[in-house]
C-alpha cells in the first residue's frame, strides 16, 4: 500500500459533496432517516480515520517515523486542519528540530489533513531528491501536476517523467542565453513605456501614491504576450480592457483561493474547483478567457508560412511541433508561469526598496551613472544586457531580493517507488517538500544575519553553496526561464529606481505574504512615487 493512501483528506472533500450534492436529491427520494442514516456512517467513519492516522499510525507505526518530527504542541491540528503550514512556519519549526539528534537536512511534519509532509531543508538533502534521484525516484506529484494542468495548460510544468524531458529539450532553445539576449531590446522598451505610464499618472493631483502591483502585473502581462507569441497587450497603456481584468483573476488567490489551493494537495483540482466561493468563479472564468486567446493565436501562427519571427510560439514551430493542442498547453503555461512570477518579484523590490532608503539611494546614483537605457527618450534598440563594471550593486540588490522573496516559496516531490535520502528510507508516495523560502533564510548558509536585507553579501568573494540559494529551485526540474526573469527583473528594477524616489505610504507597516503557488503582497504594495528628473 502507498503511504499516500494513508494520508489524503479526500474525505473531507467527499463529505462535502455529499452534503451538497446528494442529500439534496436523495431528500427528495428517499426518506430522511435514510440520509441521515448514511450521513453518520460518513462521519464515523472521519471520526475513526484521523485519530488512527494522527496519533496511532504516524506516531508508532509509519516508517518515516525515525525522520526528526516536529513537536505536537507545535505541530498541532490548527495548523494542519484546512490549510497547509506556511513557510514562516516551517523555518520557525526547523529551528526547534535541528538540534535533535539525528538531524539530515530532513525534517517531518502534518500538512492538509493530517498528512506527513518530509520538508527538504539542508543543501545535501536538496541535492539527492532534486538532482541526482529526479525521475528515478523523485517527482513532482501527479495531484500537483493535474492542479497546474487546470490552471496553466498540460505544458512543461504540469509534465512529468520522459514527458518533460523531451518537453524541456524543445523549449531550451527559446530560453537560452542568446534567446534571453535577444529580448532586452523589449525588456528596455517595456520598463521606457512603464515609467512614462508612471511619470503621468503620478502628476496628476492626488495620484502620488501608487498600488504598485497593478502597474507590475500589466508590465509583465505586456512583456510575456510580446515574448510568447509576439502579441503586445498595451496592458501597461490599456489597464480597462476585458482580457487583463479576466486574465488578473488566474493569479488572485483572494476569496477562498488558499484552502482551494491546499485542498488540491490531497484531492484532484477539478473536485476542489467544486467549491462555491469568488475564488473559483473567477479562476473558471479567466481560464476560458485565456484559453480561447491562446487557441486564437496558435491558428493564426501555424497558418502562417515563412514567418521570421522569433517569439516563443515561433520557435516551436519552426522546431517541428505542429499539434495545435500541445502549443496552447505550452502558451497557456509560459502565460501563467512567466506572469505572475515576474509580476510578484518586481512587488516585493519595490516594499524592499521603499523600506531601506539607504539601498535604494546606493542603488539609484551607480544605475544613474551607467549608460542603461532607462529615459523614455533612450534608445532602447541598442541595449544589452546591465552587466560590467559599475553595476555590481544592481545585481546584489536583485539577488537579495530573490533570496528574500522567492515567487514560488514552495515546490513538492513525491517518491516514485521506495528509496532513502541522507540515510533515512523513504517510501514509495511520500510527499517531500522544497522552500527556497525556507533554505534561503537558513542561518547555517547565510550567517546570523540571515533574516536581515543586505545586499552586501552578495559582493564579497566568499565561495557559497549553490544548493544554499533555491529560489529557482534546481536540478531537471528547475526553472527553465530563470534567465529570461533575472533579465527581465534587472531591466525593470533599474528602470523604477533610476526614474522615481520610492517611499512605503505607511512605513511603519509590514505586508504580510499570500502563500499560494506563488508569493504575492497580500493586499497589494501601495507607494508614494516621486519622479526624478534629469
């Protein structure tokens, strides 16, 4: 039997669907003694399962019990029963089971449900489940791939085994160093057209101070439609339109989009898109949206001939995929995945930013000394990338960004057949846990000082871990469009910084994250925008 089996709360999804799918019809058939009959024989049955699971079989009788554990008055039913521990949560925990004895860079806790959950959080351990047993024994999990595949497409992420590798083989070209080179053109061109977006609008009486992740995600939106498949759409100049507002509710995880999310841990995402709340109406309705724009431009690109393009959508097919079904899966992936990343990161710099004055005025006199393209009236065409001499700065106040705010905090394996990492064994259906948020914060990789923002370390010539930076994740299934946003971050942080003095409207308050797929500014990052001149 997997462990797995014994984990997943889809009884919990079960007995809802019950109450409000069956009972309702069966009232209308059957007498109420019947119904109320096979309703008790569903919570008993609840009532016997968690206590078994919980307290008797994780505790005596599972073999990942020797894996150092977090404590029950920790780890205790509030923090499992209808949500998954957030990675604050997990660091805290890790600082308490670290000094166990037999401490791997392993540690077991309950996630949804009850569930055993295995958080990777030490570099060697990193090493084994995300690079040398991926696909052997190691894998994204099937539940997590079908969420993704309703969300985003059956494309790369959503993949699993030979799939995305050969998958992953045809998409390298689009996003390899001289692909990503190619676009910076267009990232200097979108970051001229934002800040003269920007310049306006802050002129206006009364319009200092800006929700800053409303101008980010139309920024973003912009550069991967033009990346993608060539189709720019004015997001940044045209905030009304119909697509951005649909298109913005894949990302808003507002209105139950959280427990929909955890719950699609445990139970397939098409039951969990069942649940009647905002948050599921409003995924369904941008997902036809999105889907029916993708269809549009796929057929308009194969019909086509001789198109010397070289977006995305036209490298594939000039690379021989000609299935109409299989390109919409990867434009509705690149979509979703190269948006709202990009969109979050570029949020977060600017809270960072507005929070260490010191930072951004560093930051501001290097970028307004180098020849970057950043004036609306610069000559965008013959940009490169801001690498050199001059610019070390730039790159350390991004790196700390991404080390301190991963767009995606948290990745999940599961183990494909029986196995062991650092020594302990793991059986098949284990549900593991990657957090870049988690491993970038960790005290034994970064110092003491782990938890502060410092670009700084960044400029020193000490030798560091790779595994100690996870904010990409690594190994096979690591992000194949890592360099596109790294480019696409520099460009547009430069862009903000060497344009505008960035101050928090109320600095004294901290913007607490959403943890979803990815990490976004819960209710948005508002700031006071003033605009530098030349």
């Amino acid at each position: 039997m997997k462990l797995a089996s014994l984990q997943s709360p889809l009884h919990l999804l079960l007995c809802y669907l019950f109450v409000q799918r069956v009972v309702p019809h069966a009232l209308a058939l059957l007498s109420v003694r019947i119904v109320l009959a096979v309703t008790l024989y569903i919570w008993s049955f609840l009532l016997l399962v968690f206590p078994f699971n919980v307290f008797i079989y994780q505790r005596l009788l599972s073999p990942l019990r020797h894996i150092p554990t977090v404590p029950t008055e920790l780890n205790h039913w509030k923090t499992w029963l209808a949500a998954e521990p957030s990675p604050p949560q997990l660091l805290e925990w890790v600082k308490v089971v670290k000094e166990r004895p037999g401490f791997q860079g392993l540690m077991r806790y309950r996630g949804i449900g009850g569930g055993e959950r295995i958080l990777i959080c030490g570099p060697k351990a990193m090493r084994e489940v995300l690079v040398a047993q991926q696909y052997s024994h190691f894998d994204r999990p099937l539940i997590a791939r079908k969420r993704i595949a309703v969300q985003a497409g059956t494309g790369l992420i959503a993949s699993g085994g030979d799939v995305h590798k050969a998958q992953k083989r045809m998409l390298l070209p689009a996003f390899g160093p001289r692909a990503v080179k190619d676009l910076y053109p267009l990232f200097w061109r979108k970051g001229q057209e934002l800040v003269s977006a920007l310049r306006e609008h802050v002129q206006v009486p009364k319009q200092s101070v800006v929700e800053i992740t409303s101008w980010t995600s139309r920024s973003a939106l912009d550069i991967i439609g033009v990346a993608a498949w060539g189709k720019d759409f004015d997001a940044i100049t045209h905030p009304e339109s119909a697509f951005l507002k649909s298109y913005g509710g894949m990302f808003d995880i507002s209105g139950g989009g959280q427990f929909v999310n955890a719950l699609a841990l445990a139970v397939p995402m098409k039951y969990a898109m069942q649940i009647p709340c905002a948050y599921n109406r409003r995924l369904k309705d941008a997902l036809q949206t999105v889907r029916v724009r993708c269809e549009a431009a796929v057929r308009e690109r194969l019909e086509v001939k001789d198109d010397d393009s070289r977006d995305i959508l036209s490298l594939l097919i000039k690379g021989g995929v000609r299935d109409e079904d299989a390109l919409v899966n990867q434009m509705m992936t690149i979509l979703a995945a190269g948006h709202d990343t990009s969109s979050v990161s570029l949020a977060w710099a600017c809270y960072v930013l507005g929070r260490h004055q010191d930072v951004q005025r560093r930051l501001r006199e290097e970028v307004l000394a180098s020849d970057l393209p950043i004036r609306p009236e610069d000559d965008a065409g013959k940009s490169d990338e801001p690498t050199g001499k001059g610019l070390e700065y730039l790159h350390a106040v991004a790196n700390e960004i991404l080390r301190l705010y991963p767009s995606v905090p948290v990745t999940r394996r599961e183990a494909l057949r029986d196995g062991s990492v650092q020594g302990y064994f793991i059986p098949e259906g284990s549900h593991m846990v990657s957090s870049g948020w988690v491993i970038n914060r960790m005290p034994e990789e970064w110092g003491p000082d782990a938890l502060e923002f410092k670009p700084e370390r960044w400029m020193k010539s000490e030798d560091m871990d790779n595994f100690a930076f996870a904010s990409f994740s690594h190994g096979p299934r690591s992000c194949i469009g890592q360099g596109f946003a790294r480019a696409e971050f520099l460009v547009f942080l430069a862009a903000l910084v060497g344009n505008f003095q960035i101050d928090m409207r109320h600095p004294e308050k901290e913007v607490p994250a959403l943890y979803g797929i990815t990490m976004s500014p819960a209710g948005g990052v508002e700031v006071r925008l003033r605009a530098i001149e030349s």
